[in-house]
C-alpha cells in the first residue's frame, strides 16, 4: 500500500526526483537533504508503514539486508571511520516524517557529531521490574 500524501511514498516510488544510491524492488536508498556527516542516506520502503510498529515483517527482515549492503559500498568509497544505524518511532523518538526510514550516517574522527546518548544507572531491581514488566 501506498500513501499519496506521503512525501517518502513518492520519493521512494520515484514521483519526486532524490539522489538514490541504491534501489530495488522494495527500498530506494537516498542521499539526505539535510545530512548529519557527508554520505548520510535513508533507506525508504517503497510500501507505506508509519513506522516499525506497522512494518511487516518481510521488509524488517529486508530492510537490514538493505542496510548492510549499502553501507559496505559507503565503506569502500567513502573512507568513513564508523556508522550509526538510526531508526526513529514516534515523535518524543525524534521521527519527523511519518514513514518508516532507516538513517546511515557514516562518521569520521571529529566530524562534530553526538548521535549517542547519556547512559543512566539504574539499580539492579530497577532491571528486575522492567524485565518482569516486558516479559508479563
């Protein structure tokens, strides 16, 4: 299914010209607009799913594939000395548009990036009731 007023719809199913550096039958891979590190790209279903909580799970299963591919092309030619794999649900989670994407930021030493979090430190019955939370 697709959405017509999905602006990831249509750059995935080619209506609106991007930079692809990959596609295939279900996924286009584009160059952000709007890059965190040069070579940044986004993997975009070319079915609609708002995000990985609509994903089927063929294209989960896909999407990683796609992912791995077309950051080892990004590795060979772009001299990179890391990459986040970055994928957000929800607004609070940093989604801004309503179509499930994977990011591939490639990173290099001192790029001026901080794609990482502030690690907490819960007690270990903080662990426990969050556990036995998920697992009831």
């Amino acid at each position: 299914m697709k959405d017509s007023n999905c602006i990831f719809c249509k750059i995935a199913n080619g209506e609106i010209p991007s930079n692809t550096i990959y596609e295939d039958d279900n996924f286009r891979v584009i160059l952000d607009n709007g890059p965190a590190t040069k070579g940044h790209a986004l993997i975009l279903p070319k079915e609609h799913y708002a995000d990985l909580f609509e994903l089927s799970e063929e294209a989960a299963s896909e999407v990683l594939i796609v992912a791995k591919k077309v950051s080892e092309k990004m590795k060979k030619t772009l001299n990179m000395d890391g990459l986040n794999v970055v994928q957000n649900n929800g607004e609070t989670a940093g989604q801004t548009v309503k179509h499930f994407h994977v990011h591939l930021i490639p990173r290099y030493e001192n790029d001026g990036q901080h794609i990482l979090w502030n690690p907490t430190s819960p007690s270990a019955e903080e662990l426990v009731q969050v556990r036995d939370t998920i697992n009831s």
